[in-house]
C-alpha cells in the first residue's frame, strides 16, 4: 500500500488525541472525512503510544498549518470486543470537501514540518503493525453546535432514514432546541447531524445521524432528560415526538 494512500486512511484524513470537534453556534456545513480502525491483538499499548505521540504531533501541525479544521480520536468503550465495529475511530474536519491524498513527497514534507525528521515509511511502520482498516468515509455535518474535549464522550446514533431531508428536517425542529437546552443546562457539551456521502448506495447501513457530545460518562445517561424536554416543548409529549422520529429517523445502533 503506497504511503500517500494509508496517509489518506489514517493520518491525512486524521489522528488525533487532544481536542476535536471546531466549535460553532450556526455554521456553514463542515466536511469531514473519519477511518474505522481493529487494533491486532496485543497491539493496544503499542497503538495508543502511536497516536498521543508521533500522530498527535503530525495533527497539529496539520492543524496549525491550515490543512484540516479539527480533529479527534474516538476510542469505543460500549460496545467491545469483537462485534464492536471499531476499536478506533478517527475524524479529521475541513471547511470544503476533504482534498486527494497527499503524495509520498507532501507527506514527507509534512513530517519535517511537524518536526519529524524521519521518512514516511519509518513513520508507518509502527502503526501499521498494529491495526486493520474496517472502513473509511467521507461525509458532511449540516448542523452541529457546541463541540467535544479530550477526555469526554460521543455518543453515535447511526440511523435508517427513508427520506433523509424529511428526518433532518425533524432533527432541527425538534431536537437542535432540546440540544441547546441540555447544553445551557450543562447537561451535554455539543450535538450535530451527519450525512455520509461516500461510500453511497442501498448496501450502505447507517448512512446518516446524529451525534451527541458529553464531557463526562453520567451526562450520558438521560441526566435531565425529561424536564429538559417539557421545558423545551411543553406542547409535545416526549412519548408522541419519540414515535413520530422513529418512523423518520430509526436509530439503527448508538454507541
């Protein structure tokens, strides 16, 4: 696999381990492109010394340079193990669509202008021992507030949507204003939608969604949910809009 390609898999398209997702109140669409990762067995320890080390230092120097927008590193606590889709998720963002992958000479010179003074393969030799790629995508967020924090949770509800516009169209009437009312509350750090753009087409499971972003693990579990929500819409039982969303935007898996 030529370096300019896994580049595109991992890194170029983005590794990283501190903050994360660029923060916005009302934004223009924000591109993204992100890579699901399976560590090989007893490469855990090894792979994580990679990203908060030799990655970490590369993404910021993406980032300082004005190459990517954001990036984060997700590591999946529920699920695991073997029927977890990944044990790593990496998502880099841009401002327009994520450019071609960079060549074996842009990416060396990336390096040296992170401070890396070794060559692309000596770079990848080390990571590319320890994990398998499950899939790549390249998608948008329509809408998306607040933001996320190193040391904090994103929650992805993947969804089964029938008519996509009529689904996001619910996601901002309904749950953008719950979303900033949790956030107000200190109840949750930051919210957003998704749409994958490729891969594309009818074998393509959870295509779109929405994701949810909490600075600690007891936010996570519906800490206010129902007040917030009678605050938010006194007009709509939770019960009524639960339904009515499950026909438009059936969540396929949270995790």
């Amino acid at each position: 696999m030529r370096v300019s390609t896994i580049c595109r898999i991992l890194c170029g398209a983005a590794v990283a381990v501190a903050c994360c997702v660029p923060a916005a109140a009302q934004q223009p669409t924000t591109y993204y492109s992100g890579a699901c990762v399976k560590v090989n067995a007893g490469g855990g320890a090894d792979f994580a010394s990679e990203v908060s080390g030799n990655i970490l230092k590369l993404e910021e120097s993406q980032l300082q340079a004005g190459k990517i927008t954001g990036w984060l590193a997700l590591r999946a606590v529920l699920p695991q193990g073997e029927h977890a889709n990944c044990d790593y998720l990496f998502v880099s963002f841009f401002k327009e669509l994520p450019p071609p992958p960079m060549s074996d000479e842009e990416f060396a010179a990336a390096l040296h202008r992170a401070g890396l003074e070794m060559t692309p393969e000596e770079f990848w030799a080390p990571i590319m021992k320890d994990v398998s790629l499950v899939s790549t995508d390249v998608g948008e967020m329509p809408l998306m507030i607040g933001s996320s924090h190193k040391g904090g949770y994103l929650v992805d509800n993947s969804m089964n949507m029938p008519d996509v516009n009529e689904c996001m169209n619910t996601e901002k009437k309904l749950w953008q204003p719950f979303a900033e009312a949790r956030m107000k509350a200190g109840q949750q750090s930051g919210w957003g939608t998704y749409e994958i753009l490729y891969p594309r087409g009818s074998s393509v499971k959870g295509s779109a969604g929405t994701v949810d972003m909490y600075s600690s693990w007891d936010q996570i579990f519906n800490e206010g949910f129902t007040k917030t929500w009678q605050e938010v819409h006194p007009d709509v039982k939770v019960g009524d809009a639960m339904a009515q969303f499950n026909k438009q935007c059936e969540i396929e898996m949270s995790e």
